[in-house]
C-alpha cells in the first residue's frame, strides 16, 4: 500500500503523487469503509479518487539509480521499427508497449519511432501521424517519470540524457583509446 507523499505510475496518467489514503469524504454506507488513494497528477490540475484496491495499473516509480542505468544504456540499445503498413496494427503494436508501463519499452518505443521518423527523412517523407502521436505520448510518460525518479523539471529531461548519453560516449571513446 502506498502512503501520503509517494510518487506512483497510475494508469495512463503517468507520475501522480498521493496526497492522501482514506475513505472519501461525504461517502455513505459500505463507501465508506473503502479506502481510496487521493491522486494529484504531475501534469494536470484534476484530483483523481483511485480505490486502494484498484484493478487500474499502478507501482512506485523507478529509483533515481534505474533512471540512470536506462539513460546509460542509450547508446546501445537496439530496437525493432515496426513497419507495419496497416494503421489498426501499428495502434496495437504501440498501445501494447506504452501498457506495459515500463520504462524500458517506453525507451524502446521513443528509440523506434525517432529512428522511423529519420528513415522517412532519408527518403524525403514525413513521419506517419500515428507514429508521432505514440512517440510523443511514449516520450511524455517516459520524460514525467525520468524527471521524478531524478528529481529535476520535466523540460530539463532532453538535456539531461543529452548530456549523459554523450559524456558516457566521451568515457568509452577515452577507454577503447591506447595509452
């Protein structure tokens, strides 16, 4: 059970922070024996009522240390372009990662749709609409967390990875280097 104060993944409604656990104020009845976690989103201004016994998806979010290690592995991950020429399937393959909530996928998802977006350049298109929309949506979850996990504005983000990935680069082109 998570407490007043926690930082948690809820839903599709990414990084929210309990405010409170209790019963709802002004229920009645059995309603009132029930517990229920008061919701403040980080991006948002609505307060969600969410039963502690929720079946909606919900977890703490990762450490700063996790957060860490998925920018660091940036450089060398490898991810697979959905291609599929059939918008309904693409939706599906995309929908799929971003329910899985994990951070990792969301990655995979932003990896894969950044490098469709580059092949389209290439070859003088533009990116699909329903790849930028779950990109973007991907890219938002996976940005909101990775800025609570390393306690820092949502928009410091991009820079921040930026200049993980390429000190970690800078690092390992210094390694391989022969003294």
């Amino acid at each position: 059970m998570f407490a007043a104060g926690d930082l948690v993944i809820y839903g599709g409604n990414g990084v929210c922070e309990v405010t409170e656990v209790g019963p709802l104020r002004g229920s009645r009845g059995a309603e009132r024996k029930r517990l229920y976690y008061t919701l403040r989103p980080r991006s948002g201004t609505e307060t969600i009522y969410a039963p502690v016994d929720t079946p909606v998806y919900m977890r703490g979010i990762i450490s700063r240390e996790e957060a860490e290690r998925l920018i660091d592995c940036i450089p060398e991950l490898s991810v697979q372009v959905c291609n599929d020429r059939n918008l309904r399937a693409l939706t599906d393959h995309y929908k799929a990662s971003l329910d899985t909530h994990d951070c990792l996928a969301l990655l995979e998802t932003v990896k894969a749709v950044y490098l469709k977006g580059k092949q389209a350049a290439e070859q003088k298109r533009k990116p699909g609409q329903v790849d930028q929309r779950f990109g973007k949506r991907a890219e938002e979850l996976l940005h909101g967390e990775l800025a609570a996990a390393l306690d820092i504005p949502v928009e410091e983000v991009k820079p921040y990875i930026a200049a993980r990935v390429k000190a970690l680069e800078k690092r390992r082109a210094g390694a391989r280097t022969p003294q």
